[in-house]
C-alpha cells in the first residue's frame, strides 16, 4: 500500500499526542488522548497492514484506555488540584527537548532501519520516548500505565513495516489489553494512590 | 489426542477453576492442585510424545500429537520437551502441596497450575515472536498472583515489574524482526550486532540484570516471600530455557566467545554485587529479593560454560535450585506467621519460639555460598570447577561467600540470640518441624545425586534445536 501523506500527518499527530499526554493534568483528558493516540496509530498502520489487523490494535488500545478509565472510576478518588502551571511548562520544555533529540539522533534511526520510511522512524522513536519520559516521571500507576502504552504505541509502526502476521498482533492486542488490566488493577489496590497525577 | 490438550489447556482451565471457585480452603484446594500437577509431570515422564503407545498387549495404543497449529503458527510438545515438562509440572506440584502450611490464600493454588501451563505453551511456541509474547504475558500475569485481592500495594516494586517487562518486549520483538535471513551470519555483521544489542538490552529488562536488578528488592519487599518466589522461579527458568532456544537458533550468538566471556562476567559480578548488597539490607524482604537476584547470577555462571554444557548445568543444577529456594521461602513464610506482610516482620528472637524452621531460614540462606573445598551446594561446586579459576572469578565468589554468609550469620544471632520482645506469636507446631525434617532429607538426597540429574538434564537439553 502507498504511504500517503494522510501517514505523514497520522505520525506526526502521534508523536503531537504524545508529547500532549505528558503535559495533561486532567485523567479524563489523558485517557481521551490515549484514544486518540492510538486512533491515529491505527490509521497510519493502514499503510501497511490490513483492516482485520489494524482493527484488532485499534480496538485493543481503546479497550485498554476504557480499562484505565474503569480502574480510575473505582479507585474513588476525588478530583486532583491542578499542580502549578510550572510543573506542566517543565515538562512541556522536557518533552520538546525529546522532540529535538529524536532529530539528532535520525543518522542513527537510518542505519538501524533502513527499510522503514524515515518519517516513520522520526514519530515512532518520538513517541516511544516521549512514553518513556513519562514513565519516568510518575510513580503514579495511571500515569505509568499511560506511558507504557505509550511507548508501545511507538513501537508499533517500527514492528509493523518489519512484521504483519494476525497471530503476533493477536498477542500484541492481548498484552496491550493485560498490561491496562494490570495497570487498573494496581491503580485499584495501590495505597499510594493518593498521590496527585 | 494432543498434547497441548492436557499440557497447556486442561491445567490453565483447571487452575482458572481452583482460583475462581469460591469455597474451599487452600488446605482442601491444595490436593486437587497438587494431584493434577503432580499427575501431569507422572505422564510426561512415563508417556512418549509424537508416538503411539501400546495398550493392552498390542491391540490398542494411544498416540499424543506432538504438534499444534493456531492461525498457521507451529506449537510443538514433542519427547525431547518431557524433560522440562515434567521437571516444571513436579515444581508445582512441590509448590501446591506445601502451599497451605505457608497459609496461602485459596488462589495461589490456581496459579500452581495456571502458570506452568502458560509457560509450556510458551516453550512450545516454535516462532520466536510467540515465544516472547507468551512470556511476556506470563510475566504480566505476576502481578495479580504477587498482589492477591485481600491486599494493598505498598509501593513502586509491582510497578517496576511492570515497566520492565513492558520495555523489554519491545527491544526483542525489533531484535526479532531482525534477524531473519541471518540465522547463521557472522557475529560481525551490522545488523546482528544491532540485533544482539536489542535482545541483551530486552532480555536484561526482564531478567533485571544490572542496572536493571533493582526491581528485585522493591518486589522483594511488598510481596509475600512465597508468592514471590514461585513467580521468580518459574518465570526464570522459562526464560533461560527461551534464551538457550534462541541462542541454539542463531549462529552468531552461539558461536559467539564474547557471549560466554560476558555471561561469565556477569554471573561473577551478580554474585559479588548481590553479596555485599545483601549484607547491608537491614530489611528482610529487600533482602529476599536480593538472593533472588543472587541467584540469577549462578544462571548466568552456568550458562557461561556453552549453549550444550551451559543448558545442562543449568537444567541439572535446577532440581536443587528448585528444592533450596521452595525450601527457603516456605521457611521463610512459616516464621513470618500469624502476620503474612514481610515488612512488618521483626525477627528478633522469633528462632527461639521456631528453632527448626529458623535454622532452615539461616542454613538455607547459607546454603547459596560458594563454600570453599566444601561440598554443601552442589551448583557452586560444579559451577567453579567447570569455569577456569582467575582472579575476577576468585574475588568475585569470595565477595559473594562473605556477604551471604556474614548475613546468614546476623540473621543466625537475631534469630537466635536477641530476645523476644513480648510473647511469640507463633511457634512452630510439630508437623512443621517433620516437615522441615523431611523437606532436608529430600534436598541432601536430590544434591547428592548430580549423576542423576545429569543424566536427566543431558536429556532435557537435547530439546535445543
């Protein structure tokens, strides 16, 4: 399938929402980015794979942020205080600071990848460590949950334009899906909970 | 019939059930778990796979189907997988049955079963994207048998687990997509060395290799010793043996000298570094964790020796390993009663109210030391002996040595020497020193007889491709 510019726009949306998921506050906020994440994940993974497999992501990852949405809903907790402007402007400044290493790392994307188109490469690598940055950043399950899901969604265009097979998107689905039930699961029963996003 | 019938679906149904099923206590659930597993690892050992079985003089036979195909992808559970089959349905069985003197809720019973089942499943994978997937699922699946229902998380420990194994999938499914077409190229080409350094990267994430091993002591920590323990063991054994398959697969990994000297590097400074860190843990359960850690290190020293001798080692080494780590947190579990939250834990004097599960807790503790010129633990005899003494090695066993025996040592005189500060909580029942009587006699029996399992790693290992 020809890679459209509609691609170029979907990955460059991805690492945009990426980069967004690291300066929202609000979980409700999150989630819905983390949809809209993956819907722009699955609508430049058309290029490559089918509508059955694109499908099976793209459900998985909606599934996956209702799971986070659900564990939220029954951890009970009142709505947090919106942090300092501050806090957000850092890790805008962090994120975009991401953004530019990306840039300088692409000789080095190119020769791991050759194969992969080179806009491909930029938003995979952006989004997966703007994911990993916010990993880092939170001890709060949601937020881990979040990144991790993120990275993932990185992830997937490299492994996508190397690899299609139903089965292996199957378990990829499935651990996508395990992954937000455990990271619910641990939001459920965490005891530091409390903690502000 | 199929062998994945019986292997991998009717114990993952079965442990779904024990786990589910609401009534029952764990010292009822515990015999159905451990005749199920126990029965499962009989079968393997006795019934040939792939080939028909006589029954009956001759006129009947039964035949379990060694392959399986789900979306066009190969599962295979020929002979040569009995070997392992057998050994992680026996573990389980181990584990199910002691699990009710440890007062394990009714749903770790569940995972005796569930768990090996899933690995198998995994090991049977054929495609290397499956196999890592499948582990990696079961590693996920961790988190809700470390974090039963009736508890709350402590801290960041279950989460590391999570970020780690969720980082290391990726790294090996692109070192994965990698690698087709180069099955047998040179250690020296681009894309290998690429491939290489995304799989150690991967395969470090999930084993918690250094810098990564701090997810040991925070799980260590939060999690029951015996729960946590259960999950290490058999999620590392499964993962070494998908290590030894992808090696076995790749040319270039295992033709590779580098690989062996690194292994051997590693095995040494996990030893040493978890050595001296146990030793300053004022904490039992970081401790805990960190002889789970230790322990990874006399993988990475057995597999040190080659893909066929390293395997071998490592798979006969397993049975002891098995036994002392099974034996260890058991003990460990039954001086924690009545509580079940090992950071509450003061052991001060407890060993005086449980002398023989206490001593158990201390000589088992001692029992993971490279001894020198004494043969208490078989693994580091053997393990010593089949790597070539220098320096590093030297330093790095007496470091270890040092520190697991200074901290056996401490533990020894808390236990034992300071006084209790009020009444015991719990003392040790009769049937629980028959159980620590009986669990030494097995140990002394199965690390006394290396020919033995020799004899049975030399077989299990022939699964490598």
């Amino acid at each position: 399938m020809p890679f459209a510019s509609w691609d170029v726009v979907a990955l460059a949306l991805m690492a945009g929402i990426a980069w967004l998921l690291l300066v929202l506050e609000d979980w409700r906020s999150l989630l819905i980015s983390l949809a809209a994440l993956e819907a722009a994940l699955g609508s430049a993974l058309l290029a490559v794979w089918g509508p059955t497999l694109v499908v099976m992501h793209l459900l998985a990852g909606w599934l996956a942020a209702a799971m986070l949405g659900l564990g939220q809903t029954m951890h009970r907790r009142k709505h947090p205080a919106p942090r300092p402007l501050t806090g957000r402007v850092v890790r805008g400044l962090a994120g975009v600071l991401t953004l530019a290493l990306v840039f300088s790392v692409g000789p080095v994307l190119a020769r791991a990848w050759p194969t992969v188109p080179e806009a491909v490469r930029w938003a995979a690598a952006a989004t997966a460590l703007l994911g990993l940055m916010q990993t880092a950043w939170s001890r709060h399950p949601l937020r881990l949950s979040i990144g991790l899901l993120t990275v993932l969604a990185g992830f997937a265009p490299l492994f996508a334009w190397q690899h299609a097979d139903l089965l292996t998107t199957g378990w990829l689905a499935g651990f996508q899906l395990l992954l937000a039930w455990s990271g619910s699961y641990l939001l459920h029963q965490t005891a530091v909970g409390e903690e502000a996003l | 019939m199929n062998a994945a019938w019986l292997w991998v679906v009717f114990p993952l149904v079965a442990g779904l059930g024990l786990g589910l099923w609401p009534r029952g206590s764990t010292r009822q659930k515990r015999w159905v778990a451990a005749a199920i597993a126990g029965g499962l690892a009989l079968v393997a050992w006795k019934v040939p796979l792939g080939h028909p079985v006589p029954l009956f003089g001759y006129r009947w036979s039964w035949l379990f189907t060694a392959e399986w195909r789900l979306a066009g992808h190969a599962f295979v559970l020929d002979d040569a997988a009995r070997g392992w089959l057998a050994a992680l349905f026996a573990w389980a069985a181990l584990w199910a049955w002691t699990a009710a003197e440890a007062r394990m809720a009714p749903d770790f019973l569940g995972w005796t079963l569930a768990l090996p089942a899933w690995l198998t499943w995994a090991l049977a994978a054929r495609d290397p994207f499956d196999r890592a997937l499948l582990l990696s699922l079961a590693q996920l699946g961790l988190v809700f048998l470390w974090l039963p229902y009736h508890r709350r998380a402590l801290g960041p420990g279950l989460m590391r687990a999570l970020a780690w194994n969720a980082l290391g999938l990726p790294l090996l499914l692109l070192a994965l997509t990698q690698t087709p077409g180069l099955e047998t190229a040179s250690p020296e080409t681009p894309a290998v060395q690429q491939a290489g350094l995304l799989l150690g990267l991967g395969v470090a994430l999930w084993a918690g290799v250094f810098p990564f091993h701090t997810v040991y002591p925070l799980v260590g920590r939060e999690v029951h010793p015996f729960r946590a323990g259960f999950g290490w063991w058999f999620t590392h054994t499964a993962l070494v043996l998908a290590m030894a398959h992808w090696a076995a697969h790749f040319l270039w990994l295992r033709e590779n000298p580098a690989l062996y000297t690194g292994l051997r590097a590693l095995g040494v400074g996990t030893l040493a570094l978890a050595g001296v860190l146990l030793a300053v843990q004022r904490d039992l359960g970081r401790a805990v964790g960190y002889v789970a850690w230790l322990n990874t290190g006399w993988t990475w020293l057995a597999l040190a020796q080659g893909l066929e001798q390293g395997t071998t080692a490592f798979l006969a080494l397993a049975w002891p390993r098995a036994l002392l780590w099974l034996g260890w947190t058991w003990a460990l579990a039954v001086l924690m009663l009545p509580d079940d939250a090992i950071h509450r834990f003061a052991p001060q004097g407890r060993g005086r109210a449980s002398p023989w599960v206490a001593a158990l807790v201390v000589l088992g503790l001692g029992a993971w030391a490279p001894w020198p010129g004494l043969n208490l633990a078989p693994w580091s005899a053997a393990l010593v002996a089949g790597a070539s003494p220098n320096p590093g090695l030297l330093l790095g066993l007496g470091v270890a040595f040092a520190g697991l025996t200074g901290t056996a040592w401490r533990w020894a005189q808390q236990l034992f020497v300071e006084p209790l500060p009020k009444a015991p909580p719990w003392r040790e029942t009769w049937r629980e020193r028959g159980l620590v009587l009986a669990w030494l006699l097995l140990w002394v029996v199965v690390a006394w007889m290396p020919g033995l399992w020799h004899q049975w790693a030399t077989a299990a290992s022939s699964w490598l491709p």
